[in-house]
C-alpha cells in the first residue's frame, strides 16, 4: 500500500469512527477523495450552484430596480 494512500486512510480514521477497513472501502467509494469521505459520514450535501446566464442576470436586476421605483412612488403618493 502507498503511504498516501495510508496517510488518507488514517486521516479519515481519525475524523470518524470507521475502522481501517471501512475507511479504505469508502475512500475507494469516493475516488481516494478524503474530504468528500468524511462530509458524507458527517451527511453534509454538497451545495447546488445554479448559474443564471448573462441575461437573467440583467433582467432579474433590471426587475429589481423596477420594484424598488414602484415602492418608493407608492409611498410618496399614498397618504
């Protein structure tokens, strides 16, 4: 065995309370990936970014400014 691969072991090990052999079938799991290994034992999620494209950008803020102007004219002329 490699001592990286040794070294994640025991990493994962001292993170958790997996023993050897469970650490290395879920380090085997998760693509040798350490972190991604100990946020599933912890039952963290990873985070779902959802991009807007250019466009949805300009019109959500373009969107924005007009509710803002909408608000404040409201306000001044409703007594």
């Amino acid at each position: 065995m490699e001592p990286e691969q040794d070294a994640k072991i025991h990493m994962v090990m001292n993170q958790t309370n997996y023993t050897f052999e469970q650490a290395r079938e879920k380090l085997a799991q998760f693509n040798n990936d350490e972190l991604n290994t100990i946020r599933d034992y912890l039952g963290i999620q990873p985070k779902k970014t959802q991009s807007k494209s250019l466009n949805q950008q300009i019109y959500s803020q373009i969107r924005s400014k007009l509710d803002d102007s909408m608000k404040s004219y409201r306000e001044k002329t409703q007594p």
